[in-house]
C-alpha cells in the first residue's frame, strides 16, 4: 500500500473527536470578530475519516473527495516535486541559498497561498509535505472544520463563510479566483522572467479547460443539470470560460500594476517569449507571416487579456464599458515600445478598480443563454488579421477553442468551425530553457 496513503488516513483521536463533536452553537454562529484571524491548518489527514471525506465512493461522489484527490489529482505531488531535478537546478541557476521545499517563495503555490514556512500549524507540522491539499484551496479550515458538515452551515452566506476562514468555491469566479492565484500570479507569488529563465515553466492559463481537466472530486452534475441543482446550468462550459476570462485578467493587471510599481522593470515574463528566444534567420517564419499592425521590435504584450476583450462585450453595464476602454489604455501604453513602469501602473491599478467592480456578483449578471462559438471565431479572425499570432496568443486561443467545443457539445449545437490552418498549428509553443543552453555551449565551443 503506498505509504502517503497510510500515513493521512490515520487520523489522530482528538481530531477526529473535534470534527465530529457538535460544536457550541456560540463557536458555530461566530463572526469575524469571534475567531482566530490568523490562518490556522488542520491538515488534509483531517478530511481523511471513512465517515468524512474518505469513504471510497465512485468518482464525483459527495464522500470520495480526499480519495479521488490523494489518488488521481496532480495537486496532491505538488511539494513533492520541490525535490526533483528540475527544481534542484533551478535552485542552483538563481544561486539560491535554501532548497526548494525551504524557499517560501516555491511554497506558496506548492502548499499554500496562506503558509508561513517560518512556523508549521501545531495541529499539523507536516502540513506542507500534503502538496496543494483540501485547505489550499477551500481555506484554513481550524474555523470551520468542526461544524461545515452541519446543516446550519449550508445556510450561511459565501460571506459569512469566508469570514470563518472558508473560501468559495460554489461560484464560478470564486473557483477561478482561487485558481488564478498561482496559475496566474499575485503579488508577492509570481513566476517572473527570472524563475522561468532558471528552468521554471512558462505559466499558461485558461480556466475552462483547466477546470475541465480536473478529476472531479465534487458532484459535477451540480454544475450542469438545472433539475438537480440551483446552480447548475447546461451551459456551464460557456459560462467558465467568460468567467474564466474576466477573473484572468483582473489577475494579470493586478500583477501588472505590481511589477510595474515595485519591481525590476520591465519584467519580460509579461511578454511573449518567443519575442526574443527564436532562431535567428532570415527570412524567418516570423518574417513570412507578418506584423500585422504591430510594430516590429515591439514585444507582444498581454497574452492573459488576448481574448477578454470578447468576454467583456458579453456584459452589460456602464462598468463593462469602462473596463473596455480602460484595457485599451493599457494596451496602447504597453504596445508603445518600452512603456514607462509609473503610466503602466497607473493605467494596470484604473483597470484593477473598474474590473473589480465588473466581478462583484458575476455569475449573477451573465447573460441568460450563452453561445459564443461563433463569436470566438471571428473575433479571432478579426485579430489574427490586425495582430500577426504569437505563440502565448495561440495558447489562449487553442485552449478557449477547447472549452467551446465542449459547451457545444453539453448544449447539442453546432460547434465552432475548425481553427484556420495558421492558428491550429501557429508557432512553436515550448520554450525549453535546457536545449537553449545547450546550444549556446555548443557554439561557444565551435568558436573556440
């Protein structure tokens, strides 16, 4: 039996007493004012009972939460992978004086947004070795771990919830905010040119089709069927990808605004990489195929916002609009040529402000029905010809494409039609630092 498995589900008696035990009514009806506000984690060993989150159910099934996770979801091996040759050299490229499964900076997205490395969670010292665990994205669950399973607790509002500590992930933009925390970045928990220089991965992110890959360890026809469900809806897929876009890019500036205001700049990790690491020839395919009204030399910027301008004209109100000229400004400015870090984060916090506003209570002010193959393909078109396809722009086309398809499918409608040639095989998208270097030996030694 694998041994991780063993280890997390024996759960210690006082916790699994404290979980089960009917909590005070003054401790389970608590404000913010009457609980620790200090993240306190439990461990996912506490999730682990067979009566709880344990109980080897079919996939999807309320009960097979921590099995389906521990056994079939990546997250799970997220720590582990801080011990692996690629990040032993990454360490070693930054001159890194601590290992990777030491450095706060790997562990906020390989554990949690919310650990401090600097003292573990008496409850449960070993609380980093679970990876990307139950509380790394449902929240510190000391607060509420003892009473969620109460039917009072259905009754309180994601507010009141999240006071205790429990994030949201009911909603759509609650789920993709927590995913874009590190599948994006934040400030403070980033993956800079730096990192990626070192070896790190160039972070793409399309919440829809990430979503879609995620072995579910939730009911998923609670998304999907209307008849079962209050917040299911047959076109689910649709909706996760406009959320999706939204929650994105208020992401993307919010970290934008940051480097520009407090860090080295410019950062190039804002920019698409094959900018710059391509081969040089002439002609190139780069050459053949254009600029379209970029300037040449300017690096393409933006690939988190490349299609938010088509999920912001689905919206209605006074804020969508403003939020579309804002994202504007801020492309002008980036597009300009070496943009000046002060008017960048200038215009990235404007935008943060308006689009925070275009999120507050966005799953409720979708548009009814949502079909939006057909829009996707020419708004695709339509900026394929005004901007010549990078290889970050392709990625977000290609993974949007995915995600429709599917919502067509789930809705039994005609799918969006096949991608142009240009765009379905689009530019070289893997960056692999490795082969660079090795090449550069290579001719070093040649001219030697």
């Amino acid at each position: 039996m694998n041994p991780r498995l063993l280890l997390l589900a024996i759960v210690p008696l006082g916790i699994a007493f404290a979980l089960l035990r009917e909590p005070d009514s003054s401790v389970a009806d608590a404000g913010p004012t009457k609980v620790s506000r200090t993240p306190q984690f439990l461990g996912a060993g506490s999730c682990s009972a067979s009566a709880c989150h344990n109980a080897n159910f079919a996939k999807g099934h309320t009960g097979s939460e921590y099995t389906l996770w521990i056994t079939r979801d990546p997250h799970a091996k997220a720590y582990e992978t801080l011990f692996g040759e690629r990040s032993l050299l990454m360490q070693k490229n930054l001159r890194s004086p601590m290992s990777a499964h030491e450095d706060p900076r790997c562990l906020k997205c390989h554990v949690a947004p919310d650990y401090d490395v600097k003292q573990a969670p008496p409850v449960a010292p070993y609380f980093k070795t679970d990876g990307v665990s139950c509380e790394s994205c449902h929240g510190p669950a000391k607060n509420w771990a003892a009473f969620h399973h109460l039917a009072s607790w259905q009754l309180k509002t994601p507010a009141q919830k999240k006071s205790l500590g429990m994030k949201d992930t009911q909603s759509l933009a609650g789920r993709a905010q927590v995913c874009v925390t590190c599948h994006v970045g934040a400030p403070g928990m980033e993956v800079d040119h730096d990192l990626i220089a070192a070896g790190h991965p160039r972070l793409h992110f399309e919440f829809a089709a990430f979503h879609d890959a995620m072995p579910r360890h939730w009911p998923d026809f609670k998304d999907r069927d209307a008849t079962k469900s209050a917040r299911g809806r047959p076109d689910f897929e649709a909706r996760a990808w406009l959320v999706g876009q939204l929650v994105t890019a208020h992401a993307a500036l919010e970290l934008l605004a940051d480097r520009a205001a407090e860090k080295p700049w410019p950062e190039f990790a804002e920019y698409d990489c094959a900018a710059c690491h391509h081969d040089l020839q002439s002609p190139s395919a780069r050459q053949k195929s254009g600029y379209g009204k970029r300037k040449p030399g300017v690096l393409p910027w933006g690939h988190y916002l490349a299609l938010s301008p088509l999920a912001i004209e689905t919206l209605a109100g006074e804020d969508a609009q403003a939020l579309r000229d804002q994202l504007r400004a801020v492309q002008k400015i980036m597009d300009a040529g070496n943009p000046r870090r002060d008017g960048v984060a200038d215009a990235a916090r404007r935008a943060t402000v308006i689009s925070r506003t275009v999120l507050r209570d966005l799953d409720q002010r979708l548009p009814h029905s949502l079909s939006l193959q057909a829009r996707l393909q020419t708004f695709v078109e339509a900026r394929g010809a005004d901007l010549a396809p990078t290889a970050d722009w392709l990625t977000q086309v290609q993974l949007s494409h995915a995600a429709l398809r599917k919502a067509a499918r789930d809705l039994r409608s005609p799918g969006p039609a096949e991608l142009p040639k240009a765009i379905r095989e689009g530019l070289p998208l893997h960056f692999d630092p490795q082969a660079i270097k090795q090449r550069l030996l290579s001719n070093s030694k040649k001219g030697s």
